[in-house]
C-alpha cells in the first residue's frame, strides 16, 4: 500500500509525461486547444507554463501551471518562440522568421479569445516571460538576455537559410535573393541591427 509521500511522487512522475491527475484537471479547465479548437485528447499536449525542471513538486501538479494544446503549439510554447499576455494576445518570438510565422498562420498579438487565463496563471506566465520566451524586443525597448547567443543563433539561421535556397553566400550579402526567400532579408536586416 502506498503512503501520501508515494502516491504523490507518483503523480508527479505522471505529470512529467503529461499524464495522470495533472492532465486530468488540465483538460477539466481546457477541453480543446485554443488556437486550433482540436477537444481529441489523444492529439492534445498538458503543457507546463513554467517548465518542469523549474518548478517545484507542487507546481509540477498544478493544473493552473498549464494549458492544453496542440503539438506544434505546445513545441512553440514550450521552446519559448511564442508567451502570452493577461490579457489573452499572443507574443510572437523574433527568433522564428517572419516567413516561418507566416506559415503557420499566426500574427504578433493575436486575441485569444478561448485561452484560460486567471491569477495563478498570470503569475506563472510572468516566469514564462522572464525565463523561457525568447525575446529581442519588448515594448519596442531592445532587450538581448545573452547577445552572444541570439547573434550565433541568428547567424546559423541565416546561413541554413541561405544553403536552404542555394543562393550564394555574396549574393545574400548583396540583398540579391532567390524566390521563396523573403526570410533571409528579414533575418539579415535584423542580424544588421543587433549588430
């Protein structure tokens, strides 16, 4: 027979694979994924607003520590390229092309009109927006956490963009681009700037 002590170091182990009593309470609060409407459990993601391994044991199985969503919501969301605000808008990370965010057919600021959204997660979300969203601008104030890395990441990206579309590495520095290319002018103009 299991103590309280096990049980609940169980359902934090459950917790950590998106299962047991946290995904439970999770989808009793968010039934469908916001962005996409998808209610199929079996396509829905518990995802933790502050990470896991930042949390402690209590907030590990806190159903307000988390939305459901969609995988490729829950990877953006979980890999910090997208926060949102109290007042339900997306944020959208600079650290995805404009192009890529074109793509998935989401715009900087969108309403959220179905996102839960309450005290206790607000207060989790201001660690998401201090610890996890990868950001350069924040109110229009330039803000680089670490410049080093967003400059490496943003030169590698540019360059596997520029191998992506076979244009050669002068004709890119040139601003001579190859069609379906429109992200390496934004991410060169932005590597410009950060410069």
């Amino acid at each position: 027979m299991l103590n309280y002590h096990e049980k609940f170091q169980q359902e934090i182990r459950k917790a950590r694979d998106g299962q047991g009593k946290y995904r439970e309470e999770l989808l009793e609060q968010c039934r469908f994924c916001p962005f996409t409407m998808i209610a199929d459990e079996r396509l829905l993601i518990a995802s933790h607003i502050k990470p896991w391994a930042a949390s402690n044991d209590k907030e590990k199985v806190d159903p307000f520590n988390g939305y459901i969503l969609s995988p490729l919501y829950d990877k953006l969301f979980d890999r910090g390229f997208i926060t949102f605000t109290e007042n339900r808008h997306v944020i959208l990370s600079e650290f995805i092309s404009p192009f890529t965010w074109k793509q998935i057919n989401l715009k900087n600021d969108t309403f959220i009109k179905a996102l839960p959204m309450d005290d206790k997660r607000v207060a989790y979300l201001k660690f998401h927006h201090e610890s996890v969203f990868k950001c350069l601008y924040i109110s229009k104030t330039i803000i680089l956490r670490n410049k080093c890395a967003a400059c490496c990441c943003y030169i590698i990206q540019f360059f596997c963009h520029a191998l992506r579309y076979r244009c050669s590495f002068r004709a890119v520095f040139k601003g001579t681009l190859v069609k379906h290319s429109q992200n390496l002018l934004s991410d060169w103009k932005l590597l410009k700037h950060i410069f």
